[in-house]
C-alpha cells in the first residue's frame, strides 16, 4: 500500500498533460470538417481560353460589276442572293443587284447619245454647205481672174492709163483668188475640227452607254469558280443579304471559301494577350459537334486593341490556323480555343481556390496535423485552375479550399527572408481567371 500515493501521483501528471496539450491545440481547432486539397507535383499548363469563328484562310470574292464606280454607281442594293451555304458551279447565278438607279442613268446617256448624233450630223452639214460655197466663190474668183487676163492682154494698143488700168483690175482679180483659196483652206480645217470634236463627244457617250450596259449585264451576279456560298461581314458585323447594300469601293456580295484551309478567329482582351505569342499551340473544340478534337497554331497576334459592337473592353485580334483538314468544317461556326501559353514539365501546385491574398502578401491555410498554419507561400504562373507554388509548401502539404472559422485570429507564418518574393516580382494575380474571385473574396471576407 506504500505505492499508493505514487501511483496517485503519476496519474495526476498525465492528466496535467493531457490538459496542456488540449490547451496548446485550443487556440486551431481540428480542420478535419474543411474540405482539403494536397499539394502535387507533375506537370503544369497555363491556357487562356476563348470562343472564336472559323474562317477560310483563302477565299474569292464573289463582287459587284468592277466598273460601277466609273458609271457613277456608287452603292448598289442587293436585290436576290442564293441562301447561305448552297454549293455553286462556275457561272451560276449567285445574286442580283437593282438595276432602277443605273437604268435611270442609261436613259439619260441615252438622250445625251441622240444629242450629240445629232449635233454631229448638223455639223457635217454646215460643213459642207460651207465648203461648197467657198469652191463655188474660188470658181467665180477664177473666171473673173481670167476674164481680167484678157482685158489685160488686149489693153496692149490702148492709152497707158487704159493699160494701168487693166494691170490693176487683173493684180486685183488675182489677189481675191488667193484669198477665196486662203479662206476654203481654213474653213476645211474649222470643218474638220468641228466634226472630231462632234465625234469625240458621240464616242463618248457611245463608251458609257457601253460601259453602263455592261455593269448592268454584270448585275446579274455569277460565280466565279465552283464552291459554298458564304455571306460577308460588313463593319457592324451584320451579314450581307437581300436589301444590303454594296458600294463600288467594298464591292463583295459574298465569298466562296476553300474549306481546305481554315482558321479561327478570336478576340482576346487586353490582360490576357501579352501572355500570346505566335507559334502557341491551341486546342479548338466546336460547338456543333462537342466531341471532335482539333489542334492548332496561333498565326497572329494583332498589335492594336479594337473596340467591338457593344462591348466596352479592348480587345484584340487573334488568328489561329487549324491545322488538320476536316469536310465537316464550315465558315461561322463557333469553335473553343485554349491557348496553351505556357507549360512546365515540373511544378508543385495547388487548386487555385487555396491560394489568399491579402495586403500584396499571398498565403495558404496549411494543415498541420490537427492545427492550421496560416502561411505564406511564393506563387508563380497560374491557370484557370491551379497555382504553382515556388515557396512556402512541399509535396503532400494539406491545404483548406476556404478559410478556418477562427481566421482572423492566426498568424501569418512568413517565409524566411532569403526566400521571400519582392513585391516587384510578383505576378499580377487579377490579370488571371479566378484570381480575381480569390482577391474580392479575401476583401470581402477580411482574409
């Protein structure tokens, strides 16, 4: 019985000991009703991801008559168009347009031609009553010379003033024939001037009454090589069709696409676009048709933002070659793109709902065994996903998707100072998708 109080004493000890460890722990209760996540390593992609259109690569315009502008048809109403995707052979009627504006401007070369026929014919007319005059008054002009002649001649035995006389009349006779031969040359060559200018004006109301029945022959729209029928776009988005109107300066009606070579075209705002380049590769799925799987190249970046139709963000235009060849493929159809922008064959990440930010200071809540470690951690890149981790945890650290009740209450547990991000150096965490959740959350909650 002399053990007794020993034993008593022993006892005593540990229940002391329990009580301290269930104090220690008091202050970070158990997380095991947190949902958790552990901290991989593998590999690691960032995407961005958008919607875009397919188009041809190449196409040929199907167009208005070429020389419309020239005849004064600046802008042309699309009168009838074959529906959207019927296949065409060469020569067969795609559209046409309205003829009332240029049949208008044919009745009036029309009147302007009969006019200046006209005019060419009076003036050939003139023409030749006045030459016919002027030969008829060198005729007179000559008889009279030689009749003056004669007088001349036979004056040889009459008085001296009698012969002086003579001289005179026939000198004169002999200078109104050089005049009325003078005047026919130059009333030939006023002739001849009226009739090319009268001619140059009925030839040119001859080549736009040409040119006018010409643009409207083409009118009547054909194809220009066989293939599908796709509307164009115009500035506002909106497709050409019947009622559009087509101006001599952008005068496609519709394209005819070659559907062996396709791409799709996408906008990408302004933060996610300095992480595209050209040459990325893309995954593109299609909306019509969910389980087919294409890949793909980024061909361009544009360099300037653009505003679109009722949008107010900047975006900017990508284009993204498809790269394998599909008969299903059809211009408009919407398409799903993931730009992979970058991709790490080695990587310890978390889920992107366990990464907090607060103050330019980015932690997690770690899992300690029955306590919670409020701690900082290194992100680096990011996707709609996941966050690498560079610093601040290792393969297999437990970390809570939401914050513990008493989150208020931890210590931040900063990483040494070696080790420590600059502020500098950190990444922009809004720019990315989610990250921006993350953050007004943390506001919201006083992470």
């Amino acid at each position: 019985m002399r053990f007794v109080p020993k034993r008593r004493y022993l006892i005593a000890g540990g229940v002391v000991l329990l009580l301290a460890i269930w104090l220690l722990a008091r202050g970070s209760p158990p997380a095991d009703h947190a949902i958790l996540a552990t901290a991989t390593r593998g590999p690691f992609t960032a995407t961005v991801t958008t919607s875009g259109e397919l188009r041809a690569k190449e196409s040929v315009q199907i167009t208005a008559p070429a020389g419309a502008m020239q005849v004064g048809a600046w802008q042309m109403r699309i009168q009838s168009l074959v529906p959207e995707g019927t296949i065409v052979k060469t020569g067969d009627v795609v559209a046409d347009l309205d003829r009332s504006t240029l049949g208008t401007r044919l009745t009036d070369v029309n009147l302007a031609l009969e006019k200046a026929e006209a005019q060419d014919e009076q003036a050939m007319l003139d023409s030749a009553l006045t030459l016919s005059q002027a030969r008829e008054t060198i005729r007179n002009d000559s008889l009279d010379l030689e009749s003056k002649r004669l007088a001349k001649e036979q004056a040889v035995y009459e008085a001296p003033t009698v012969q002086r006389q003579t001289e005179i009349d026939f000198e004169r006779a002999q200078r109104a024939l050089a005049q009325s031969q003078s005047d026919l040359r130059t009333r030939t060559q006023q002739a001849e001037a009226k009739m090319r200018e009268m001619g140059t004006e009925v030839e040119h109301q001859r080549n736009l009454q040409k040119q006018i029945q010409d643009v409207m022959a083409g009118f009547t729209i054909r194809a220009p090589s066989p293939g599908m029928v796709i509307y164009v776009r115009e500035w506002n988005g909106k497709k050409r069709t019947v009622g559009s109107q087509v101006y001599a300066y952008e005068p496609a009606v519709a394209t005819l696409p070659d559907l062996t070579h396709m791409e799709s075209v996408t906008y990408v705002n302004e933060i996610d676009v300095r992480r595209l380049a050209v040459g990325q590769s893309v995954a593109l799925t299609l909306d019509a048709d969910p389980g087919k799987h294409l890949t793909g190249k980024v061909a361009s970046v544009a360099n300037v933002g653009e505003q679109r139709p009722n949008t107010d963000a900047k975006v900017f235009e990508v284009h993204i070659t498809v790269l394998e060849t599909d008969t299903t493929l059809r211009p408009g159809m919407t398409t799903g793109n993931a730009i992979e922008t970058l991709r790490l064959p080695d990587a310890l990440v978390i889920p992107l709902e366990a990464m907090y930010s607060d103050s330019g200071v980015t932690y997690a809540y770690r899992q300690s065994g029955s306590r919670v470690v409020k701690q900082e951690i290194a992100a680096g890149e990011m996707n709609d996903h996941e966050v690498v981790v560079e610093r601040g945890l290792a393969k297999g650290d437990r970390v809570l998707l939401s914050a513990p009740a008493n989150a208020g209450g931890l210590k931040l547990v900063r990483l040494p100072t070696g080790a420590r991000p600059a502020a500098t150096a950190r990444r922009d965490t809004a720019g990315a998708p989610g990250a921006r959740a993350r953050a007004g959350a943390a506001a919201v909650g006083g992470r």
